[in-house]
C-alpha cells in the first residue's frame, strides 16, 4: 500500500510541479493547489500509515501520529487561505494588467533579447 | 589597580566621543580641553600598570557574554599592549591639541573630534582584546572610522572617493581576517586569545595552516598598506592633517603590523611565513622608498616614506629571529614618533603656505625657521642618522638583514636590497628638507608663510623631543618598554642586544655610512631620475580602482540580471532546481528507499482510488488549458486526499480537507468568472519538454522520499501527546487537544493569519477595478435566471441542519474527530451556499454579519482564552478542565480549551465567507450586463 500511497504522492507533485511552471496565473494556481494536495499528502505520511487506529482514546490502543494530523489540518486551512490570497491578487493583476500573464506582461521574459542583453 | 581597570581604558574614550559634541558650543578651546579629559585619564590607567609589564605579569579582565559560543568581552593587557596603548592614547592627544589649531572655523570640530576618539577606541580595542572575535570586531571599527575621518571634508570628491577606496581595501581585508580568526577558532578550539597563543605548534601542524595564514595576511596587509594592497593610503592622504599624523602614520596602519606580531608566535617561523611575510615587506620597502622620491604633494611623499618603513617592520617580522623582532618593535616606536611629527610639520607647512606642492614651496628657512628646525630633526630620525632615534633601529635592522636567511645562496641580496631602500630613505628625506626650506624662494603660494601659532608646534616639539632622547639615552628612555613589548610577541627568552649609539665599526655601520651617502648622490642627480621616470604613465590608481569596482558591479549586475529577471516563472523555475538539487544529493547517499518497517497489503479499493486520483491529477494537467474542466478535475483530486485522510485514520484531517475543499471550488469557480475561460496554446515546445522534465524529477524524488519515510520505523514524539492528551488537556481526541492545547500557540498564530490574509483579500477586492466579462467562454450571455426556486427551497431548509451540524461538531471536538476549524467550515459552507441558492440580496436582508468584527472577536477570544491562564498563574495558553454534574444531562467536562477553540471557530467563520462572501457580491452589485466586454 505504501508504494501506490508514495506513486500518488509523487504525481501529484510532478502534476503541481508542471502547472506551477506555467505562464498563466490560473493555471499556476491549479498547480500550486495540486502541489498543497501532494505536501499535505507527503507530511501525514511521514508519521506512517495506520488502518483502523485514529488518534482517539478509548479505542483499540493503536494510534496513527496525531502530531503529524495537527500539523497537517493547519496546513490545510492555512493553504486555503494562500490559495484565495494569490486568486485574488491575481484577479487584481488581471484587471489592471489587462492579462492574465504571472509575470503582468504578455510577452514572455525568457525569449526577449533585449531583456536578455539588459 | 585590579585588573578589571581595563574595561575603563577602552570605555573612557568611548563615552568621550559624546564630549566634544557637548563641549563644541564653549569655542574651540574647551573643546579640546573637555575632549582631552577622558582619553588622558585612560593614559593615566595605563601608566598605572607600568610596573606590572616590566615585570612580565600581564593583566587579563573577563566578562562572560554568550559562553557557550566561546564569545566573552576580554581584555589583556601585556608589553605588546601597553606599548601600543601608549602610542595610542600618547599621541592621541597631541594630535588633540595640534587640530585645535589646524581647523579652521567652519570645520565641525565637535565631529571632528568624535570621529577621532571613536577611532581612538577601536584602536585600543584592537590592541588590549583577549578574544579573536572582539579583536576582530574592534579591527572593523578602525576601518569604519578611518572611512568617517578621511572623509571629514565630505564636500571635496577626492577625500570622498579616498575613503571609499580606504573603506573597500581595509574592509575587504577585514573579512578575511574574519575568516582566518574562525578557522583558527577551529583550529584551536577557542576564541580565547591566550589559548590561540599558546597552541602555536598544534595551528603550524594543521592542514588549514596555509589558508590561516593567507587570510590573516589579507588582514594585516590591506590594513598596514603593504604591497599590492599599498595604494589606499597615499588616497587616504585627502584627509585632514591630524588624521594622517594619526591614523596613517602612527596608529591605524600599524594595526596590520600588531597582528603580526601578536599572531608572531602562532603563524611565524615557517618556510612560507618568511616567503611571503619577508618578501612582501622586502617588496613594499623598495617600491615605497622609490616611489616617495618622485611625489610632488608633501603628504604624499610622506605617505609613500609610511608605506616603505611599514614594509620595513614587515620585513624584519618576517625574518623570524628574535633579534629581528625586537628591531621591528623598536621601530613601531621610532617610526610612529618621527612620522607623526613629520605630518605635523607637513601639516603647518600647508596651513601657514596654502599648498603642499614641493615644486612651489621652497626657501620656507626664511618664513619659518622654528618649524624647519623640527622637521629637519624628524627628517634626520627618518633618514637614519646617528644621534636621533630612527638610526637606531635602522642599525638593528642592518644587522638582521645580514643573518643567512631562507634564501640559501641569495641570502646576500637582502642586505643589498635593505641598503638600496636606506638610500633612498636618504634622499627622500634630504628632499623634504632641500626642497621645501632651502632651494631658492617659493613660487606663487597662496599665503606668505609664517611660524604657525605657539601651541600648534608643541606637539611637534614634544615629538621631535622624544626622537632625540631616544637617538641618545635609548636603554633609559625605552629598553624597558621595549623588552616588555618585545618578550610579549616572542614568547621566549630575550636575545641578548644592546641598545648604544655605537657598537664600534661594523658592518651595519658601514651599510648606513654608504646609505647615506648613496642618498645623497641619488638626490644630486635627481634631475636624471625624475627624467627616467617621467617616461612612465603614472597610473591613477583612483579611476583605476573605480573601474575595478564598476566591472566588479557589472558582473553583480549580470548575475541579478540572471537570476531577478522580473519574471515569476523564472523565480519558480530556480526554486524547483534548488530544491531538486538540495533533495536529491542526501537522497543519492540513501542506500536502498525501503526500509525495515512491514508493509501494509495493498486493498484493491484503496488502489482503485490511487489510480482515480492519478487520473484526475494527470486531467488537471492535460485539459488544463480547460480551465473549468481543469478545475473539476482538480476537484476530483481533492475529494480522493480526503477519502486517503479518513482511510489512513485521519477523521479530523478527512472533514478538513472535505470542507476546505468546497470552499477553494467555490472559491476557484468565483475567480474564473473574472479571468478568460481557457488558457492560451504554450508556443514553446522546448519549455515544456524541460518543464516535464523537471517534473518528472522533482515527483520522482518526493514520491521516493515519501516511501523510504513511509517504510522506517522512525522514533516520533507522538507517544508523548497521546499519553498526556486525556490527563494533561482534558480530550480525548488527541489531535484536536494538540491543536487547542499542546500546541495551541501555533494555532493561535495560525488564525492570526487566516484573519490576515481574509483583510489582505478584502482589501485587494475593495480597490480592484473591475473586468467583468459579459459572456461565458462559449460568447453566451450570463443567465438572467440566477436562483433555481428547488435550490432556494432546499437550501433554507438545510440551513438550520447544517448549524445544528457544525454546533455539534464544535461540541464533540475535544472527544471525536470534529473541532472549531471543522465546525467553523461546516457554518461557513451552509451560509455560502444561501449565497449560492438565494442570492446576495436575500442573505444581505436577513444576516447582518461583520465579517471583519466576527475574525476580530474569534481573535479576542482565542486570545483572551491564553491570557486568563495568567490570571491563574499558568503560563499563556495553559488548559484548565474539570467535569460537572447537571440533571437530566448528567456528568459532562468543561474544559477552557473549549473557550480557545470558540475563537478558532468564529475566525474561521469570519475569514471563509469575508474572502468569499465579499467576491461574490463584486459580480453581482455590479451586474455585467451594459457594459459589454472590455
């Protein structure tokens, strides 16, 4: 099991990756929620995978890592709040740029010459 | 005197910067006097320990700062010490009274002043410290305060651009020698000066020893003007006058000189200190000693005439011998005294003259014959003349020279060389003396010269004094002194010299006999060489070194260029590689990725789900230029996280991630609505072939990661919180007692900035000019039919059900998987979706919430939750519980974690629908109907 959990933890943050390496800011925030799917994945992992054993007392003595859950669940709520934070400035940069481009510009940085030879 | 008198040595002139600030408004006069206090009260503490350093007991007064980094505010004060603490303070203050009268009335003289016991400070710092890092800090200072003082005259761009370049070089060199202290606190295993000192042997045996010493070289040589790091200080000469007298002759220049002799007995004694050491001494006293022959400007010979017998003390440093070090101590003296008072002269003969110019100032006997008489005593002790101080030392140097050295057969060239140097010693100080007062009637000068004001001269008077007493009763003058200073750099017992005028016919005697007349042969025909060397370009070392810097800032330039390029993919790119690169190299020392632990059999509806969630992720990337499929399949993803959360025994994480989810689809869907519906053709194939690549990789090495985790028993301190989750918080479920209690100041810290980032958000929104398309990504216009009756209905009457919900997910928290987060969700998520179903306008009518006052009393309360344990004398944030008996409910806990997690519950409340609430009225207030697409 642990080897399909890690294939899917990888993907998703190749999947993350790619789309954080994009141009456009809605994509680049697909990526970066994809990616947050893959951390928040990849740090409850690191306290090892249990069946069956929630961190409740009272039940059958085995408990999976609460500390790792903690930390993940601020993890979540935090992500959210990162997420609409870069939507919304990206919303903004939409509507006073006039595009949807992450670096505010429509012409791409790398293959400008005259940038380059700045 | 109890040793701890030290601290006030160095703290004395400390507080006196601040005294001629205050004392400038009583005139000039009082000024100095009120600057002159507290620097000759230090003298006086030194004075004090007179006896001690004869009698070789140095004194060491410790203060603990950080121990345990070895860091302790230290001083120590032996015959190297005390010798240079004299000079210090000594001459300090006759430059005090010399720049009373040579600033003019509109110099700042309160800054003056400051700046010059600041310097005055570091200075001793440097020479009384007992711990590396001190030294080094105090070394930094003397850098940073020669940089104020030359650059007094800030309005001229010559003493700017000198300071700059004096700042650059000493600086520079400064951070090298930082670096060689720490490899020595490697090394040795301490800061502490005297154990460095003492574990000579175990620094000469070390590998690192080459580097050491390099570094350590750096320091003192950029520091002490030695070839090539020489040509800062003839810049530095666009400085006042006293400053040169002070800094650039007798005491800042010399710190270079203090280090090596400090670190004689850990660095010195091998083959490679005397190669480098000795030959760049050799070097830097041949080069000085030529070039000080053809300068025009008087500092400027004087400058170069400083950098020739800095190079000579370095010389006899590097000769390492007993003897040699002794004649270098000797001359730290003589060379400090006549240099300075050289200065001075030099420095009356410009403010009484009006320019430094040999070319113009001639016949000055006639002007001011009491001046002439000083200075030609100082240009006497300079050139190495019998009778007079400098001779002295020259002789001991003469007679080092001729030791077999590690030259093997060449050894006979030092000797040569040192006579060479002497000669033209000779004829550089004859110059001084010709040019300036005898040689016919001076030219054009701005000033008729006269004899400067009474007291100005005493300072030179006192100097030029002691250069005579010291040239005939050297043993009763400095032999104690002198021995003190000398025992404290070799460490072992005194040669056997003797300090008399004359040692019978000798060579050494004969070397100076032919120096002398070498020098004045060479400035008889002088002509002829000023002839030869005019033919050389003389190089300006300002623009020079400008150019230096500017190419040195081009190629900073280029890399920032590189790197901080404006764009974010850029930025992103570089961060993916660096993480790449910082995971993979500890990876590649990972054996095998599977470890010791069991593995879980694989469930074939777990794996089903896996592959739905790869194929859902893998949607996202495919279609993504799709936005709106795109973000359904995303969606997709997210719902699968939380099928694994609550699989792998993670209830609490399961509804999070449930209820978050919904809010980031709402949340991504509202978004879409302002941005264009698809993603435009990527037209590079090259980039994404490399951004798949990079992917591919990065996923590779997490998903390995995560695996070789996954399969090792790791020691966690989980135990720890499930032991104490019941007894010390009061809940059984363990992670929500973590969050409200355990670590219940991180989650403080977290709502803080979920609140923040909701105003960030709702400030962003507020001023956000609008562009509101009016079609969908099909060219349809938006649906006028926007609230489904069904929908309506059915949401209504969930509502109350919801609350019902989310209040007793609140309740069971602290027990069962639930919570303020996840309850605060759940509320958010029924109110979002009255939004949804019934529109802004109906939920406007019936909820009148203050977002923004709801995160501010969530806040409150989780706050003032923290604060109340105070009041119980618990540390903040300290759970108090006990249970209760009420009728018909029966026994039920109460425990103040619950209050703590009300305030995360309304925060999240708050903040969900403030992000949420306020974007979805922005498309709805200003309908998009009119305006068309913009």
């Amino acid at each position: 099991m642990e080897g399909v959990y890690a294939v899917c933890v990888g993907l998703l943050t190749a999947c993350g990756i790619f789309l954080l390496l994009r141009r456009r800011t809605y994509t680049v925030v697909l990526g970066i929620t994809l990616l947050s799917y893959a951390v928040n994945l990849f740090l409850f992992a690191s306290g090892g995978l249990k069946l069956n054993a929630a961190a409740i007392l009272g039940g059958n003595g085995d408990f999976a890592d609460p500390l790792t859950q903690a930390l993940v669940l601020t993890a979540i709520v935090i992500g959210f709040a990162m997420t609409a934070f870069i939507m919304v400035l990206a919303m903004v940069a939409r509507a006073e740029m006039g595009n949807d481009h992450v670096d505010g510009t429509d012409v791409d940085h790398e293959r400008t010459p005259e940038k380059e030879a700045q | 005197m109890s040793s701890s008198a030290l601290l006030w040595i160095v703290v004395l002139p400390l507080l006196g910067t601040l005294v001629p600030l205050v004392a400038q408004r009583w005139g000039k006069t009082a000024c100095a006097v009120a600057t002159a206090i507290l620097p000759a009260t230090a003298l006086l503490l030194v004075l004090q320990f007179h006896a001690d350093v004869v009698a070789q007991t140095p004194l060491t007064a410790s203060w603990h700062w950080i121990p345990s980094l070895g860091l302790n505010l230290s001083f120590h004060l032996d015959g190297l010490g005390f010798l240079f603490a004299l000079l210090i303070l000594g001459i300090g203050l006759l430059v005090i009274l010399y720049a009373r009268y040579y600033l003019s009335d509109e110099d700042p003289m309160g800054r003056f002043y400051a700046y010059l016991i600041l310097f005055m400070t570091a200075m001793l710092g440097v020479v009384l410290s007992n711990n590396l890092i001190q030294l080094w800090m105090f070394w930094e200072l003397t850098s940073v305060s020669s940089f104020l003082l030359i650059s007094f005259w800030s309005h001229r761009s010559d003493a700017r651009r000198g300071a700059r370049m004096a700042l650059a070089i000493t600086g520079a060199g400064g951070l090298a020698l930082l670096a060689g202290l720490l490899l020595i606190g490697q090394v040795v295993g301490s800061f502490d000066l005297q154990t460095v000192l003492a574990s000579g042997a175990l620094v000469r045996a070390h590998d690192a020893y080459p580097v050491i010493l390099g570094l350590i070289l750096l320091g003192a040589f950029t520091k002490s003007a030695q070839f090539p790091f020489h040509f800062w200080l003839p810049h530095a000469m666009a400085a006042p006058t006293p400053v040169s007298a002070y800094l650039h002759s007798a005491t800042m220049v010399k710190a270079g000189i203090f280090l090596l002799a400090r670190f004689f007995p850990v660095l010195a004694g091998t083959e490679m200190w005397f190669l480098v050491v000795g030959l760049t001494g050799l070097a830097t006293l041949l080069l000085g000693a030529y070039t000080a022959l053809f300068k025009h400007d008087l500092k400027g010979l004087l400058a170069y005439s400083t950098i020739s017998h800095l190079g000579l003390i370095t010389l006899l440093l590097g000769m390492h011998s007993e003897l040699a070090a002794v004649a270098a101590v000797f001359h730290i003296i003589n060379h400090a005294v006549f240099k300075a008072s050289l200065f001075m002269a030099a420095g009356i003969i410009d403010h009484e003259s009006g320019t430094r110019d040999m070319r113009k100032l001639n016949g000055l006997w006639n002007y001011m014959p009491h001046t002439a008489t000083l200075a030609m005593v100082a240009s006497a002790s300079m050139a190495g003349i019998p009778l007079f101080n400098g001779f002295l030392s020259k002789e001991m140097f003469f007679a080092e020279t001729l030791h077999p050295g590690a030259l093997g057969s060449l050894s006979w060239m030092i000797p040569v060389f040192a006579t060479v140097g002497a000669a033209l010693s000779v004829a550089y100080s004859v110059r001084f003396i010709h040019d300036v007062f005898f040689n016919g009637e001076p030219i054009d000068l701005p000033k008729t010269p006269h004899e400067p004001p009474r007291y100005m001269k005493v300072p030179v008077e006192i100097l030029v004094a002691l250069c005579i007493l010291v040239g005939i009763f050297p043993e009763f003058m400095v032999g104690e002194l002198l021995a003190a200073a000398s025992q404290s750099v070799i460490r072992t017992e005194l040669p056997e010299y003797g300090l008399s005028i004359w040692h019978g016919f000798n060579l050494p005697l004969m070397m100076s006999l032919a120096a002398v007349i070498g020098g004045a042969f060479i400035y008889y025909h002088r002509g002829t060489l000023f002839q030869l060397q005019a033919q050389f370009p003389e190089r300006d070392m300002k623009a020079e070194f400008e150019k230096g810097v500017v190419a040195l800032l081009g190629v900073a330039h280029r890399i920032m260029a590189w790197i901080d390029n404006g764009s974010l993919q850029r930025y992103s790119l570089l961060l993916v590689l660096a993480a790449i690169v910082m995971l993979a190299a500890p990876l590649t020392g990972l054996v095998r990725a599977l470890g010791d632990k069991s593995l879980m059999p694989v469930d074939p509806f777990a794996a089903i789900a896996g592959f739905l969630l790869c194929v859902s992720a893998l949607a996202t990337v495919v279609l993504h230029r799709q936005r709106l499929v795109a973000l359904l399949m995303l969606s997709v993803a997210g719902l699968i996280v939380s099928m694994a959360f609550s699989y792998f025994s993670a209830p609490d994480l399961a509804l999070t991630q449930l209820t978050v989810e919904v809010v980031t689809i709402v949340l991504l869907l509202l978004a879409l609505f302002f941005l264009p519906q698809s993603t435009p053709k990527e037209t590079d194939p090259r980039r994404i072939a490399r951004d798949l690549g990079l992917a591919a990789i990065a996923g590779g090495i997490i998903g390995t990661l995560s695996y070789a985790l996954m399969t090792r028993s790791l020691d966690s301190i989980a135990d720890y919180f499930v032991a104490n989750s019941k007894t010390g918080g009061g809940g059984t479920n363990v992670v929500n007692v973590i969050l409200v209690d355990f670590r219940g100041f991180d989650t403080l810290g977290e709502i803080t900035v979920l609140g923040i980032a909701a105003l960030g958000i709702f400030g962003l929104i507020s001023r956000m000019p609008l562009y509101l398309p009016a079609r969908d990504a099909f060219g349809n216009r938006w649906s006028n039919d926007v609230h489904p009756m069904m929908l309506g209905m059915v949401s209504r009457w969930l509502l109350p059900m919801a609350l019902l919900v989310s209040v007793f997910i609140f309740l069971r928290g602290h027990n069962q998987p639930g919570g303020g987060f996840i309850a605060g969700l759940i509320t958010a998520i029924a109110i979002l979706q009255q939004y949804i179903a019934n529109g802004v306008e109906w939920v406007r009518g019936r909820l009148r919430i203050h977002y923004a006052a709801m995160i501010g009393t969530g806040l409150g309360i989780a706050l003032f939750s923290g604060v109340g344990s105070w009041f119980f004398g618990r540390p903040f944030l300290t759970t108090w519980f006990d249970y209760f008996s009420w009728p018909v409910v029966g026994k039920f806990e109460l425990a103040s974690a619950m209050v703590f997690d009300l305030g995360v519950y309304l925060t999240v409340i708050g903040a969900t629908l403030m992000i949420l609430a306020n974007l979805g009225e922005l498309s709805t207030r200003h309908r998009p109907d009119s305006r068309g697409e913009s």
